[in-house]
C-alpha cells in the first residue's frame, strides 16, 4: 500500500495538521510532500494532489481523498483495528459530532486566531461572538474529559479522530494565551505532549516562509 499525504506549512496549515497527527500517533506510514502555500507555485503543486485546489490530500494506492474530515473517515475504513472512533455507540456519536461541529464551525476563531504554532502572540480585546466560540470549546473539552476521565487522557480516553480534529485548537489557544480551567488545560497538555506533536512544532520553527497573515502581532 502506498500513502502519500500532501500537507501545507506546519507553521500555519491547521488542516494539514489534523491527519499528519493522527497517522503519526497511529503508526501508519506515508510519505509527506509538503507544499508551502500562497507561492506562486504553490496551486500548481496542490493540484497534483487534490482536485479542489486545498490541503491536505490523502492518496492511498488508487484513492484519493481530500478534506481532512474525509480523510480520517478514509483511514478510520483502511484501518478498522485502530480505535479510530471510540468503540461504544453513544461515544462514538458524541465524538463524531464534535468532530463536525469543529470542522463546520467556529468561523470567528478561525479568523481571529489564525494558526500558528511557532508563536506566543497576546490576545487582545476579544468580541462577544469569538469569546462565544472560545467557551464552547471549553465546554466540549469538559464534558468529553467528565465523562471519559479513567478511560485515559483525551476527548474519549484513547486518542481518536476527534482529538486529532481538536488538537489545532489546542495549539491556538497556547499560542494567543487563551484562559481555561484545570480540566481543559490537562487536556491540552496530553495533546502537546504527544511525540508526533512536539515533532509538528519542532519542524515547523525551522520552516524558513513566513506568511504575513499569519503573523498577526509581529
């Protein structure tokens, strides 16, 4: 079997990071082409990979698939003995549903917040509609863990697609100094803690682009 994920700049491509974590943490074995983006180049290069235009893309053999929710669908199918979704039906659901609900929403943190794992930048003066967003985070992170404690560190205990759709989150609250309560930084700490995580930041901070953007406060 041949896996070739195609992923933007680890620095700033926060959909790319959702199924390089979770293949990583998993031990399934691709080769990495990483396209930086926004050169002149870069649509180019993306279109050999995935006819939207976007990353990240996934080729598995004759497979191609893109959008990163579609992407660990497709790998929670190649790989039914991982525990991709959590294994009770009810948890299973909850988890799916967070899992769309992040891939769906939450417009204004992305725009407020834009992804950056390299920095510390200071979050000033937050609107009504983003400190919403921020709390519904929180909320989902705490009743995951209320529920799942003894089961292990994350979302449902073991780590699944919903951590690794998560886990961008939790970069972007360490990078802008969000709030949180002693649940959800434990959390937070599990997902930066992990191997293939600290191996995410560490590539990314030596990525020589830097993009204007997302470099909001510099």
């Amino acid at each position: 079997m041949t896996t070739v994920l195609a992923i933007g700049n680890k620095a700033y491509s926060s959909w790319s990071l959702r199924p390089w974590l979770f293949m990583k943490v998993n031990g399934i074995a691709f080769e990495e082409v990483r396209i930086p983006l926004y050169l002149e180049s870069s649509k180019a290069r993306i279109f050999e990979h995935s006819p939207a235009g976007k990353v990240p893309a996934l080729t598995v053999d004759d497979i191609r698939v893109w959008d990163s929710l579609a992407i660990l669908e497709t790998l929670a199918d190649l790989h039914p003995r991982l525990a991709c979704w959590p294994r009770d039906r009810r948890a299973r659901a909850w988890a799916r549903s967070i899992s769309a609900e992040m891939h769906s929403g939450f417009r204004e943190l992305r725009t407020a917040l834009p992804f950056n794992c390299r920095r510390r930048i200071t979050l000033e003066l937050p609107s009504d509609t983003l400190n919403a967003e921020i709390d519904r985070v929180r909320s989902i992170w705490r009743d995951c863990r209320k529920s799942h404690r003894g089961a292990g560190p994350f979302l449902f205990g073991e780590f699944t697609i919903a951590d690794a759709m998560y886990a961008p989150v939790v970069s972007r609250f360490e990078t802008y100094g969000v709030t949180v309560a002693a649940t959800e930084r434990e959390y937070m700490d599990a997902i930066l803690a992990l191997p293939a995580m600290r191996q995410w930041v560490a590539e990314a901070n030596v990525e020589p682009e830097v993009i204007a953007h997302f470099e909001r406060g510099a």
